[in-house]
C-alpha cells in the first residue's frame, strides 16, 4: 500500500503482534461484532454502551489496522452527516507453532455485505 498503512491482510513476517494490537482494546471486538453492517459511531456507541469518544478512538484504530472501513457518509437523525463502517474482515488467525506469531485473515466479500444489507432492510 502507498499510504504505508498496514491492513488486515498484510500478515507480513515481524507484523502478526502489530496487527492484533488494536484488537487487544476494549470495546474493539464489540464494535467489530457491530459493524457487520454500516453503522455510524454513534449506533455503535448506543448498540455497545460505550462513550462515544472512546468509541471514535476504537474505530481510528481499526481503520488504520485495516479491520474497519468507512461505507460513506448517511444523515443522522439530527440531520448532519456521518461516516458509516464496516469491518473488512470475518476472521482472524493467529498461528503460534513458528518462531514468531503469523496473523491471517478472511476478508469480507462484497457479495456477503449485500447479502447482509438485504437481510437488515
């Protein structure tokens, strides 16, 4: 990647430890569960019950981990314009039969979010 950003699927050797440092946050499996479909900060927030600044904080750090992914904007109720996200991946492994921890990943597919998007219509 050109931004040197490290994504979810680059489980490159030395990066596995780097890449689930995010995951080791609390509330990051919660808003990874949440964001199966698009969700703004704040219906994550509401949906988990955490503030909603430490939310934003969470989904920084899952963005840039490559485990979250802003779907575009959508109007709240309050009428302003808010990203919404969505995780990028199913599943995540941790290998530890090596030297070092390797990390994989399962990324979600576009047919499986429209899938999702149809059930919660």
């Amino acid at each position: 990647m050109s931004s040197g950003r490290q994504t979810a699927q680059a489980a490159t050797e030395g990066a596995g430890v780097d890449l689930l440092s995010p995951l080791k946050n609390k509330y990051s499996f919660e808003i990874l569960c949440a964001t199966r479909s698009p969700a703004s900060a704040q219906e994550i927030s509401d949906e988990i019950g955490v503030p909603i600044a430490t939310c934003y904080r969470r989904i920084e750090e899952l963005v840039e981990a490559g485990f979250l992914k802003s779907e575009g904007r959508q109007l709240s109720e309050e009428g302003r314009r808010t990203n919404v996200y969505r995780r990028t991946v199913d599943e995540v492994t941790v290998d530890l039969t090596g030297d070092e921890p390797a990390v994989s990943s399962k990324e979600r597919s576009e047919a499986k979010n429209r899938l999702q998007d149809q059930f919660d219509e």
